[in-house]
C-alpha cells in the first residue's frame, strides 16, 4: 500500500475527517483552512509520543489512538478553548493493515467524544512516532493561562489524581491485579477523558490553571512561577481513586498523585467565593490547597505540618 493510498483509506475517510466548526478546508490540499468567529483567538497545541518513551512499542493500536488524541486535546482543556480541529504527523516502520484500522479507530472514536475534525497531517517511515496538533477557539482575552493566580485563591483539581501513575507496572505487564482494580486504572491510562467541559466552564471563573501531565507538584510549580505566589497543598486532601489505593497502598497511592504523571485533570486556582458554583456543576472538583504569598510549592501533611515534597516531573533532559 502506498502512502496517498494509506492516507485515503485510513485517515481521509474517516467520519472525523469529513468537516466540522469552523474547518473550511480538510484533508486534501497543501494546508487546511480554518475560520475563526470574530473575536475569538485560535489556541495551538502540539505533542509528540514516542515508541518506547511515551508508550510501549508492543501495545494496543486502538487504544494508542484514543490515548494519543486524548493528550493533545487536553492542552485545550486546559486552556479553556473549544476544540475545532486536529492534524497527525504520523511516522511508521510498516504499513500493516489491522494496525493502521484499529489505530484509525480509537482515534476517531476520541476525535468523536472531544468535537475535533481531523484536517490535515503528513505520513512517513521511521521508528514509530507520532506529533498531534491541536487547535481550538476561544473569546479573546479569556483563554485561562497558568499566570493569573493571586494570592487568596483556592487550589483545585479535577478530580483524583495518580491512576494512569499506578496503572504504568498493568500497563507493562510488570504487574497483574484482579479485574476490578485492574480495569478503571488501566482506562484511565490509556483512554484519558481531557476534561474540556469544565476547562470552558471555567473561563471568567478560574484565575490559573493547566493541565496535569508530569505530576501535580511539577506542575502546581508551573503555576506558582508563571503567577509569582506560593501554592500550599494538604495532602490529605488530594483525591486518590479506591482502586488505586487498593492497588498500590495509600502512601505509594499518595505518591502516585503527586509525582506521577499522565494525569490530564486539569489543576486551577478559583476565588473562595466562585468555587460553590463551580462544584453545584462539576461535584468530582475537589480544593486541595491554597495561594499564598511566596514562590513554590509547599506540602503539608495531615497535622499542618510542612513535608518534605519529593522531587517530581518528568523532564526528558
Ligand atoms: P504535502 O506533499 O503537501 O506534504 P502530503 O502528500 O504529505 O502533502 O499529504 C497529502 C494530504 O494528506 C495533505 O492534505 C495532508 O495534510 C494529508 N495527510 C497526510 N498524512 C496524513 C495523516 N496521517 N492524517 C491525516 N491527513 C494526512
Ligand atoms: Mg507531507
């Protein structure tokens, strides 16, 4: 099969490559084309996932699809855009055929559930790769950026965190566990909801936020630097799933939330007096800290003590 021939019959064809908001040009000529509505600003995100490095190279094609559009479009959650559109560079060391379909599958089924249309991408042959870009909209102005947060603010997340940390050892069959606890990790690893309701529910509310990729306190970091406070976070009060506990005990549980990463719930900073609202629509919204003056992230334990915060994210160098 050949690369315009693997193109047609995997990508052109599929539902999520036949138009949507905004997309005035697809698949099929030197650029797509996209149309904004007047004041609104185009929101731009790309991410790369490597063979090896952010999945294992032996691993279902169906669900890498899913997981792959999942964590761009969670940028615009994050953001608080509305998605429009999406473009896939996508580099193979073959063409096989089932493959290709059930990788086509999971990603329109996520392209589906997030309202992005697939515009545009470019095919190669190379070890297995694969660069997502994703765009969406949003009024000028009120895109939620990790900047905004001030002093007073309530810290809150999108509900728990640490799952897809405590699935990796499933996911790499270091591990087994019985289906129950087994299950909610493992879809939680490979098909993350990007929480891109509440991320546009949250414009006008929501002074920061971002979503959480590389753990919470690495991340809680980006915050607190690009807005010039201090975050104190209660480690009581981070949400932890049941089966992650039962899985991995509630310390390495804990960890997990912390250090982990592959979250993609998103983390904000909301005044005390908008966070009723926020949770009357979105009741898995949990507050987990506050913004202090100050630089950092501080974490205390149960007693109000300060603990020592492990060193946490991932950084690739
Ligand atoms: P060009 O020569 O301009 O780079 P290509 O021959 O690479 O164009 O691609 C032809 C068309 O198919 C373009 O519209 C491109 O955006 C689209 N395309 C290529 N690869 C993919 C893919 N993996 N998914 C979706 N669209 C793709
Ligand atoms: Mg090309």
């Amino acid at each position: 099969m050949g690369e315009f021939e693997l193109i047609q019959r995997y990508f052109a064809v599929a539902p999520c490559a036949q138009g949507g908001d905004g997309v005035v040009r697809g698949i099929g000529d030197d650029c797509a084309l996209l149309a904004l509505p007047p004041a609104e600003q185009l929101a731009v995100s790309t991410d790369t996932l490597v063979a090896g490095v952010h999945f294992p190279a032996v691993c279902d094609p169906f669900l890498l699809g899913q997981r792959a559009l999942a964590v761009s479009a969670s940028d615009l959650a994050a953001m608080g855009a509305t998605p429009m559109a999406f473009t896939l560079a996508l580099t193979l060391d073959q063409a096989n055929a089932a493959w290709l379909e059930a990788f086509a599958k999971g990603l329109q089924q996520m392209a589906a559930a997030c309202t992005l249309a697939l515009v545009g991408g470019d095919t190669t042959r190379g070890p297995l790769s694969m660069t997502l870009t994703v765009f969406g909209r949003v009024p000028a102005g009120q895109a939620l950026t990790r900047a905004g947060a001030r002093v007073g603010d309530l810290l809150c997340v999108g509900g728990e965190l640490g799952d897809a940390a405590g699935a990796l050892p499933l996911v790499l069959s270091q591990r087994q566990a019985v289906a129950e606890i087994a299950e909610p990790l493992l879809a939680r690893y490979w098909s993350p909801r990007p929480q891109l309701a509440l991320g546009q529910a949250l414009r006008g509310l929501a002074t920061a936020a971002l979503d959480i990729s590389d753990g919470l306190l690495a991340d809680c970091g980006h915050i607190a630097k690009a807005s010039g406070v201090a975050l104190q976070i209660e480690a009581a009060r981070v949400p932890l799933s049941a089966a992650l506990c039962a899985l991995a005990g509630h310390e390495h549980a804990l960890a997990c939330a912390l250090s982990g990463g592959d979250d993609y719930r998103l983390a904000f900073t909301v005044p005390p007096e908008r966070l009723s609202a926020v949770q009357a629509q979105w009741p898995e919204v949990r507050m987990i800290g506050q913004v202090l003056a100050g630089q950092g992230v501080q974490l205390l334990d149960a007693a109000g003590l300060a603990i020592e915060a492990p060193r946490g994210g991932y950084q690739h160098f």
